[in-house]
C-alpha cells in the first residue's frame, strides 16, 4: 500500500509539489491569523506588566484608563497612599497621538504611539532600558520603544515641545499595538488636557465678559479664576502596588466603597481588555480561520478528486488483478496526508518568515502550530472520501476497455 502511494507520488512529483506548496501558503496564513489574535492578546498582557500595578483606580463607572476615557485629580493619589495594604501609588495619563520627528534621522516622519505621563520611580515607568538612560529631567525628555524608530538624541515633537530621547525600551505597547513613549507627568498633563493658546485667549476673554467672575469691588478675583482654568490637575489612573502578602481585593472593594472610584485588579483588567476590548477583533479573526479552513479543505478534495479520476484505468488494474478497496483507500488516503503534511511544512516555514514583517506583533505558539498540524491531518483525510467513494466505483472492465 505504501509502494503503491509513493510510486503514484513519484510519477506526478512536480504536480504534488506545487500543489502542496500552494496549500502550504494558505496554511501559512491560516498561522498567521492565529498568530495575530496571540500578539493581541500578548500585548494587552504586557501592557499590564509593564504598568508595574496591582489595582488600576479610575473614575468611577468607568472601565478605564486602556478600554475607555477616565479623568481624576491628582490629589487622589494621596488618599490611596493612606489605605491599609498600598505599597505605592503614584498618578499617570496615558494618550494615543501622532509623534513626528522634529530633527535628525527620518525627520518629519509621523509614528503613531501611546504618550505615557509618569513619576520616575513610581509604578508606571518602564521596566527597563535596552540603551540610554531613565529620565532625570522634570521636563522634555522622552524613552521610546524601539519600534518607534526613534534614535537615542533624536528630537521628538509631542503637541507644542520637543523631547530629546534619552533612552530605549522594548516590548512596551499598548493594547492596540502602538509603541509607547514615556515622558514626564507634567509634559503628559499639559499635552493632554491643556488647550492651545488662543483656546485660552478666548477663555480669558469669555470669563472676564462675564459680571458675576469679574465684579468691579471684588479684587484679584478675575485673575484667580482666569489662574484656576489653566492649571491642569487631571490624570488618566492611579496606579496603585499592594504590600507583600496582601490580596488586590482586599484593597480594590474600600477604595469602589469610600472612595467613589473604580478599583480593577490585574485579573479584572486583564478581562476587559481580552474579554471585551479585543473580543470583536477576535471573532473576526476565528471567522476568518473557518473560512481559511473550509477553502483548504475544498482545495484538498478537488486535487486529490481530480488525481484519482486522472488514474481511473490504473485503479480499475488494482481492482481487475484482485487488489483489495481498503488497499486503495489506503493509497488514497495517504496521498492526501502527505499533501498535507507538505503544505503545512511550508506554511510553517512561510509563516515564521512573513511574522516579524507585520507591523503588529505575530505571536506564534507551538501549541498553535501542533493544534494545526493535526487540523490539516483531519481537513485531508475527510476531503480525501469523495476522492475514495470514485475510486470505489470504478468497475475493472474498465482496465480492458475502450
């Protein structure tokens, strides 16, 4: 049975080459679909990981600060440092925006990025540098994901400031992909929530029209309040570190109950954004998956169909010279596997080729792989059926017929 499919295999090589390599590229990107869903779900993990936090404090009746948009004060901070249990807090905004750079290589070029707000030293600063150094500078320097492709020294442009990049990171991105760039909590404050120049121009031409905030016997009181709507006390999250030995929840429920914020743990976190910020990306892709999977299976049926009536003389031979069916569903059978076996080699192979090229991260598991290898065994072996009930069918006359 063996000699029988390598022998046929053998006389049409080329053909079952090429055919196995066209299915091979499919397979590849059946791999690459899953590939995609991992990366998503990887850097929404490592996002987390990279916030350094226990709870996430946000607005209340929000799921921010990575799924939705939340707004505290940061003076909140200070009454989260004082729970039972917290290690440290600290405040941080988080803000997806162009950065182009301002000067040296690529100058002009436009990245999209995460701008992370932080106090060095706090929860919220990168894990660490792959060159440079952290940020010491209350003000104006940046550290910069790698895949930015932003050089150590370059001159950034966030909103209206240029920041000199000080140092590298890696694998710091958002959930959506994007690399991060780090700057101080104020620059991050100023470039989030203050308002251009003539916004507060016509501010403080509004505030100063109106009698009730610019009355004549009330001195200094205009220039108070004309002060108050342009400073910005606004973050995005606290970020907040449990003690050693402490459970998250157990400092999460009094900050939901006294506090009038939301508290998510890692584990509640980790739910929004894989549960439900990625979960439409997901179903798309697992529909794609199906899609991909019924085309092969199609395209196996169809060459392994159109293979056997091309031998249709050679089985009614077997049949006429008393070879047994099962002998030749074997034959069948087989070809169809090794199909297999070759296109999913080459998909495979393609796929960690093409995988570091995508702009998002492709995360390639070999449990994934190992779950599709045995798919592909599957998807050839039931499209091999209408390829054998044919070959069952043809009468041996037809060996010594016209």
């Amino acid at each position: 049975m063996i000699s029988l499919a390598g022998r046929d295999i053998l006389h049409s090589w080329g053909k079952f080459v090429l055919t196995g390599i066209g299915l091979g590229l499919l397979i590849g990107v059946t791999l690459t679909m899953a590939g995609v869903y991992r990366g998503m779900v990887d850097d929404a993990r490592a996002l987390l990981d990279n916030s350094g936090a226990d709870i996430w404090v946000v607005q209340q009746d929000t799921q921010g600060p990575y799924a939705e948009s939340s707004s505290l004060r940061d003076d909140v901070v200070r009454s989260v440092l004082g729970l039972p249990g917290v290690a440290r807090a600290a405040n941080v905004t988080y803000l997806t925006m162009q950065v182009r750079a301002s000067e040296g290589r690529g100058a002009g070029r436009e990245v999209r990025a995460m701008i992370v707000g932080f106090e060095p030293g706090q929860p919220g600063e990168p894990g660490y540098l792959v060159a440079g150094r952290h940020i010491t500078r209350s003000h104006y320097e940046a550290v910069v994901d790698v895949r930015t492709g932003f050089a150590l020294g370059q001159r950034i442009r966030i909103r209206r400031h240029d920041y000199t990049v000080v140092g590298l990171t890696q694998r710091m991105v958002s959930s959506g992909g994007d690399p991060m760039v780090f700057i101080p909590l104020k620059d991050a404050q100023e470039a989030q929530f203050l308002k251009d120049n003539d916004a507060i121009l016509n501010d403080r031409a509004r505030t100063a029209a109106n009698p009730a905030l610019n009355r004549p016997g009330v001195p200094g009181l205009l220039e108070a309040i004309q002060a108050s709507q342009a400073a910005n006390h606004n973050i995005n999250t606290v970020l907040v570190q449990v003690q050693p030995g402490v459970a998250a929840e157990s400092v999460a429920e009094p900050i939901r109950r006294w506090k009038h914020l939301e508290a998510y743990t890692r584990a509640q976190m980790e739910e929004i954004l894989v549960a439900k910020l990625i979960a439409t990306s997901a179903k798309q892709i697992g529909m794609f998956l199906v899609i991909l999977a019924v085309v092969s299976a199609a395209i196996v049926a169809f060459i392994i169909y159109t293979m056997t009536l091309g031998k249709i003389r050679e089985i009614a031979v077997l049949k006429l010279i008393g070879t047994r069916n099962r002998t030749i569903a074997g034959m069948i059978l087989q070809q169809a596997l090794g199909l297999g076996l070759i296109g999913f080699v080459v998909g495979k192979v393609s796929a960690t080729f093409w995988a570091p090229i995508f702009p998002k991260y492709v995360l390639l598991e070999p449990g994934d792989a190992a779950r599709g290898l045995v798919a592909v065994m599957v998807i050839c072996a039931l499209a091999s059926t209408l390829a054998i009930r044919a070959a069952l069918k043809v009468d041996p006359a037809a060996a010594i017929g016209g």
